[in-house]
C-alpha cells in the first residue's frame, strides 16, 4: 500500500496548531446513535467520540471533546482577564470544616460528596468555593486598602446530582469557571457585579451564542441578587418568561469603563426577563405587551450571584477601615459552565443533521477532504500538499486520508462539524479546488486565495 510508505510523515512538527490525520486522529465514531442519549447534543457527543461515559454522570474528554472544551475555558479566561479577575487554582477537594464554619455543611445535603481521609478527617469534593476562598481572603487580605479585588478558578466540581440527565448538560463532575468579587461595601459590590454580567455577555457572544441574563433565584449559594444567563434550547431545563425585545440589546457599542457597564445593566433592567421561580404572572402582563411577550425554555450556561457578607460574616473574613473599625467584605461569586458549554452550543448549532462549531471553538479550522482511489496517488499527493501549506501559515487542519467513499466522508463531517472544507472531487482540478462553507456557498478556488481567506478570518476571530 503506498500510504504505508508515508506513515513517518503523519505528524506535523508545527506545535502551535494540532492538524491531524484523520486516520491518527483518536476519535472513535459511533455508527449508531447510542439509545440512552436523549438530546442531541448528548448523542452527538457520544458519535463523535467527544467523551465516553465512565459511570453514572461522570465523563471522560477524549481528544476531540477536549480540544473544544479547552478552547471554551480559554475565551472565558480571556474575558475574565480583561475585567481585571485574577486567576488562581484551588484543589478539588475541600476540608469539612470550613463549610462547617459557614453553616452549609448540613444545608447542602446529599448533592456533596462527602469522603474521608486515612486519618477520618472529614472532607469533601467541592460542589463550589465560596467557602475556600473566603478562607484564603481572610487570611491574608486586612485591610481596605487592598480591595476591591476579584479572583477566579477554573476547575471540576462535584455534585451528586439525584438525577444526572443530557450528557455533559447535568452532571456530577463538570468543569466550572467561578469567580469570587470581595468589595468594601455594597455600591462597590455593585460595580463588580456589572463588570462580570458585562464579561459574561462577553464570553457567551465570542461563542457565538446570544445568552440573555434573567433574574434567578439564588438557592444554595444564597443572597438575593442574582442572574442566570440562559440561552434558547427548547430541550433547556430552565423555563423563562421574558420581553423579546431583550434579545436584540446591542453590546458591542459598550466598553469596558464603569459608566459604560452601568448603562449596558439599565438597558437589560428596562426588560422583564425572569426564570421560573421568580415568574409572577401580573408582572408579567403588566410589564409586557402580548406581542413581546415570549415564554419559552432555555439553557442556563452562567449563574451570577450577589451575597454580600453571608459567608464573610461567618467565616470572620474583614478588613480595617481608615479609622480602625473592622467591616466584613461584601462578596459575590460567578459562575460558567465550561464542560456544560459544549453541549449548549451543539444544542444552539446543531441543526437538520448538521453541526457547524463557530469558528472560536471550533477543533479544527478546516478540513481537507479528497477522494482517494486505491490506484491513483495523486489526490492524495495534492491534499498532501496543501495540508503542509496550511500547516505553514498555521492554520490548524484535519486531513481526511482515510480510503471511505467521498459520500461517507461527507456524512461524517456534518457530525464533526468543521465550518470550512477543501474538496478534491471531480469539480477540483489542478490548481483549483472546492472550497466549501458548511450551511453556506462553495466556491472552487485556487489554493492561495483559499488560503487567504482563511488567514483573514482567522485575523477576526
Ligand atoms: C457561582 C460560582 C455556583 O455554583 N458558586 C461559584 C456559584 N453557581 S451555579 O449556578 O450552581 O453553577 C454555575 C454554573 O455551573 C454549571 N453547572 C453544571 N454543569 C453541568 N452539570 C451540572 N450538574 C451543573 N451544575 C451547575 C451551570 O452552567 C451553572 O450556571
């Protein structure tokens, strides 16, 4: 077989992108859609070989999967940095003790995993961390000169959900961003508060997603400000009752300064938008006009939350003010649901048997896919050659080498979902080829504006 010869040339020395062959790629396809899997992201999923599951809620992320989780985490960290948070790393397992101090140990009831070590001390896989970073605050943060401040963590969480459901949706571990504010007094509180609904309006829309915060109850976490930033799914769990109009605030007319977010947070205030526990039907028909009324279901991927000092106040975390008195710190915690995410967005994208990832998360840029004949190397040969120039201008490719019919190719890659593929069919010749958009025009172009075109949107993302 003359592929075999070419075996030591399958992996790019480019580390900056992860092109890949398809036929090294380790992505074990599923041909038949997996019975138990309910929604459609959770079948895709599964068929694509984005995670297999290892017991009852609980996943591992295989290549595939991974790569998209992790380019989720990086554009919320992106944002989270761009507001002034600060990223840290705390362990997934807790001490008892805290939660203990906070009062929450009992409250949280079977949804914490609780363990012990050797030595039966009492600990936990943290379900969140308002707790733990409250400790960490206290001990070395004394006085007011050192806020406002604002920290965050990306890292698993544990909740032994009584009824894990939706794959990646509900379970028991998933990876969360969340992020703690710690502020002097309430207005300053505030000012964090907006700058994270601004950041989150941010992230979901760099993710191609359009998430409308709406006012949530606060459960667990407590406080009694909080939005859910929930996207349309009719297979959400969330229900939601909101002024359609919300939907078409424009953000990118706001910046980053105080006055800017403040008026970007009036703007969302001027519009009923509310979950299913805070829903009061009289508000509702007062607020809303019939026609703007919209009642719908939705995904919660964001979960922001105003507390103030419950957990600053048992836990003694305070600072010293100018005249010497002591205050504790008004806090507030933030979370995404980065593994969560994943699904959510198949669930936004996937559509008519066909996924188009946006182009920022995407797990390849594009994919080459030619027709290779058994006898006949030279498609192979030219796809060849542009999976190396690709590669060259660092444009993170998937090269199709695999000897199935083009038709099953195709079929394939409308589960995979790459947005862009280059085709050498019988429309290619020798220096054109197909260029096609997934869901949109193909074209046949010759390399070097396809090339070009790539490189440019690239520069956009
Ligand atoms: C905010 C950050 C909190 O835990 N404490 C720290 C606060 N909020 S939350 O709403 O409970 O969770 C934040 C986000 O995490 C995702 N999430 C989940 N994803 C998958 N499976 C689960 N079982 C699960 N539970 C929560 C959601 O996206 C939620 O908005």
């Amino acid at each position: 077989d003359w592929k075999e010869t070419l075996y030591e040339r399958k992996f790019s020395k480019n580390l900056k992108i992860r092109a890949m062959y398809l036929s090294k790629l380790f992505i074990p396809l599923l041909r038949e859609t997996p019975s138990d899997a309910k929604i459609k992201s959770h079948q895709l999923m599964l068929k694509t070989g984005m995670i297999k599951q290892s017991s009852s809620g609980i996943y591992s992320w295989l290549p595939l999967g991974f790569k998209i989780m992790k380019k989720i985490e990086q554009i919320v960290r992106e944002e989270q940095n761009k507001i002034g948070a600060q990223e840290l790393l705390m362990p997934t397992i807790q001490s008892a003790e805290i939660w203990k101090e906070s009062g929450r140990y009992d409250d949280y009831g079977e949804e914490m995993l609780r363990i012990k070590d050797r030595q039966g001390k009492e600990m936990l896989y943290g379900p969140t961390n308002e707790e733990l970073i409250t400790e960490i605050f206290r001990a070395s943060v004394k006085s007011y000169k050192s806020l406002p401040q604002l920290l965050y963590h990306i890292q698993w969480k544990f909740r032994d959900e009584l009824r894990p459901r939706f794959g990646v949706m509900r379970c028991k571990e998933f990876f969360m961003k969340d992020a703690y504010s710690f502020d002097l007094n309430d207005e300053e509180a505030k000012k964090s508060y907006n700058k994270m609904f601004f950041a989150y309006l941010n992230t979901f829309k760099r993710l191609g997603l359009t998430a409308i915060p709406m006012e949530a109850d606060t459960g667990p976490i407590g406080g009694d400000l909080s939005h859910e930033f929930v996207i349309l799914a009719e297979t959400g769990e969330s229900k939601i009752y909101s002024d359609k109009r919300i939907f078409d605030i424009d953000i990118s007319k706001h910046n980053g300064e105080d006055d800017s977010i403040n008026g970007l947070r009036k703007k969302y205030d001027e519009f009923y938008a509310v979950t299913d526990d805070k829903f009061k039907k009289e508000d509702f028909e007062k607020k809303v006009t019939k026609e703007n009324q919209l009642v719908t279901k939705g995904i919660e991927v964001g979960h922001i939350f105003y507390f103030g000092d419950k957990y600053s106040k048992p836990l003694n975390c305070s600072v010293d003010l100018q005249d010497g008195k002591k205050v504790n710190v008004k806090m507030g915690s933030y979370g995404v649901g980065v593994s969560r995410l994943v699904g959510a967005i198949i669930e936004a994208k996937f559509n008519n048997s066909i996924m188009k990832w946006p182009e920022s998360v995407s797990p390849f840029e594009i994919a080459i896919i030619p027709s290779l004949q058994k006898n006949d190397k030279s498609n192979y040969l030219k796809a060849e050659k542009i999976y190396n120039l690709l590669i060259k201008n660092n444009i993170d490719v998937l090269f199709d080498d695999t000897d199935e019919h083009l038709s099953a190719k195709f079929k394939k890659f409308d589960l995979i979902g790459i947005p862009y593929q280059i085709i050498l069919g019988s429309k290619s010749t020798d220096d054109k080829f197909e260029f096609k958009e997934v869901n949109g025009k193909t074209e046949t172009l010759p390399l070097e504006e396809i090339k070009n075109k790539l490189l440019n949107k690239k520069s956009l993302n």
